[in-house]
C-alpha cells in the first residue's frame, strides 16, 4: 500500500519518483524492474522507499493510479473539445496508445498489458491481489452528453465506459502482441464501439 508520506512530498519529488518508476516498467522486455533500480534512478535512500511504500507491488500501483489519472483527464479535455461525445473516445485512446505522441503516458497501457513483460508476474500480482481501482469516471462524467442515452443511470452509463475500456485494453493488447494487425484491431474496436452505443442511444 502506498503510505501517506508519499502523498505528502514535494510535487516534484513525487513526480520523479513516478517518471522513474514508469521507465523502469517500460524496460520490462529487457530486465525486471528491481527496488535498487528506482531508488538509484529516483535520487532516493532504501530507508526513503520504505517510508513511502510496503514492496515492490506498490510501484505498479504507482504507475496505474498515474494512468488512470491521466487517461481521465484525457478523456475530459477530448469530451471539452468534442462536445461530450463518449463513442469518439475509444478510438482516440487507441491511436494515442498504439502511435504514442504527446499523450505519452497512455501508452503505460502497453505495459500494463504486454504479456512478454518481464514484469508481467508482478503486475499479475497486483491486478489478482491488490488492485483497487480509482473513480476515473468522477474525473469526467459532467463532461457525457447523455441527450441520446435511453438511460439518465449514472451506474448504466458507467458500465458503458467500463465496456469500452475493455475493449480498448483488449486492442491495444493485441497490437502490442501483433503490431501487423493495427489496421485489423482498430477495425475491430470500431465495430464493437458501434455495438456498445447501439446498446444505450434511442
């Protein structure tokens, strides 16, 4: 479990310590990411890393509460930009996480979902054991335009998104196991965005 300490440093400590640990994670086709490794990257004491966290499960927490938190402010500007439109968004999460660019901390996706990762066991781990996963949809949901729902439930239209998030993770994985088949894949989580939204829209 991550500890309070952590929360309380600097933003920029706090930051690094994050920045590091994803690149570490990122390097999962090489090398399992270690404790010393982070702490060296991080400029911090082994003493440090177990103030701020329990063991090495906390460091994909780490790295997933970063994504998720990113992937809902993500979400929340593209829903600004395109007038509340929830069924444009799987599709801009997927060519931002397979192509990378500016929104680089989407593709932690990848990692999270690369089978071939060294670190997979860990991030296993964490998923079976420990996960807890954070409200992303608070994040955003004022931002859904709902006037083509067939449903005002708060809890229907979050199991909508949990939907197309499901399909995104299964599409990015495939890609990431596959880069031949983007094409194929994006195809195919079109096809099952248009199904999803013919589900909730009169």
């Amino acid at each position: 479990m991550i500890k309070r300490t952590f929360y309380n440093l600097p933003a920029e400590k706090r930051e690094k310590i994050i920045e590091v640990t994803r690149k570490e994670f990122r390097k999962g086709n090489k090398q399992k990411i270690t404790i010393n490794s982070v702490i060296k990257k991080a400029g911090i004491s082994r003493g440090s890393f177990y103030q701020y966290f329990d063991d090495k499960l906390d460091l994909v927490e780490l790295v997933t509460d970063d994504m998720l938190a990113q992937i809902g402010k993500f979400v929340r500007d593209e829903l600004i930009l395109n007038g509340g439109n929830l069924f444009e968004i799987p599709m801009r999460i997927f060519d931002v996480s397979v192509h990378g660019g500016s929104q680089d901390n989407l593709s932690d996706i990848l990692t999270l979902t690369d089978s071939r990762n060294q670190n997979s066991a860990l991030i296993s781990d964490y998923m079976e054991y420990r996960t807890t996963i954070p409200d992303v949809f608070s994040s955003f949901e004022k931002y859904i335009d709902r006037s083509a729902f067939n449903t005002k439930d708060d809890e229907d239209i979050k199991c909508v998104v949990f939907m197309m998030f499901d399909a995104i993770k299964v599409a990015v994985f495939n890609v990431n196991k596959n880069p031949k088949d983007v094409e194929k894949e994006r195809l195919l989580l079109h096809k099952k965005i248009k199904i999803i939204k013919k589900g909730i829209t009169k």
